[in-house]
C-alpha cells in the first residue's frame, strides 16, 4: 500500500479539486489535514455519550453516503477515517481515563501522525461503559461504510486510477 504523503502542504491543497494527491494510507491516517473535508466533517465529530454518538456517526455516515452520490470517493473516504476514528478514540477513553495512552509527550516530527512513536503505553483502566457504548455505536457505522460496495468499487477505481498499490 502506498503511504498517506504528510509530506504535502494540506493547508494550501483542496483534494477536491486535486484528488490525485490523496493516498489512502491506513487507517485514519491524514484524517485531521485534508482539506476541504476536515473542515466539512470535523463539525459533526463527537463521541461524549452514547447519544451524541449516534448523532454525530449517522450525520457522518450521511455525508458519506452523499460522497459516495457526488462521485467524491476522498469524502467518502474521509467520511470514512472520522467514523473510524470515532471508534478509535472512544476505545481509547474507554480504556485510559481521559484518554492518555502513551507515557510522554509526542515527538515534535511525529505530530499530526498516529502511533506510539517509541513511548511506552500506559496500563488500561477498568472500561468506561459509557465510551465503550459510543465506540460500538461509532463501529457499527465504520463496518458498513467498510462494506459498502460503492465505497469499494470507487476505492479500488481510485487505486487503478491514481496507481496506488493496494
């Protein structure tokens, strides 16, 4: 698989109109940096309770479905990364009183990205049940957009089209 590039200048790109720029990457990666989507998603993004998660994953998962309309597949795919990284994060307050996973702070040239970046992961805490609800809410979401068969024909379209490896 070809890399997400952090290498690009986001804050002065829209992939909308340069979508041969946009590399899948794993995961979430980029999720915070591409533009115009962060900027149109990230309103929406929040994991607080239950309640709040399922407002904010159904209103994501729309404007997922609504890319996938548009024949936008680097929304949809963003679309995508927040609902999964609702998922992600909700797991992570679940597990870590809030939300601290790894001893330190992140290394200056690692900002931006995911990972422990050599520190140490702190012990998990007895689970959050309310977090743990939000982030099987947030899952639900994340494995249908995983399924959607126009989400995967358009990303294996961009692949061949932009030839990034799978």
């Amino acid at each position: 698989m070809r890399e997400f590039d952090y290498d690009l200048d986001y804050k002065n790109l829209n992939l909308r109109a340069q979508p041969e720029l946009y590399r899948v990457g794993r995961g979430e990666q980029g999720v915070l940096l591409v533009e115009p989507y962060k900027s149109e998603i990230l309103p929406h993004w929040r994991f607080a309770t239950p309640d709040i998660a399922l407002e904010s994953s159904e209103s994501i998962y729309q404007m997922f479905l609504d890319y996938l309309a548009a024949d936008d597949f680097v929304g949809a795919d963003m679309a995508r990364k927040f609902i999964q990284m609702g998922y992600t994060r909700a797991r992570r307050y679940a597990n870590h009183k809030g939300g601290k996973k790894y001893k330190g702070p992140v290394p200056d040239d690692k900002k931006g990205q995911s990972g422990a970046h050599g520190r140490e992961e702190l012990p998990r805490q007895n689970e959050d049940p309310i977090k743990a609800e939000s982030a099987r809410i947030f899952k639900q979401k994340w494995d249908e957009c995983r399924k959607n068969e126009t989400y995967l024909k358009m990303k294996a379209a961009h692949r061949e089209r932009y030839k990034e490896v799978k």
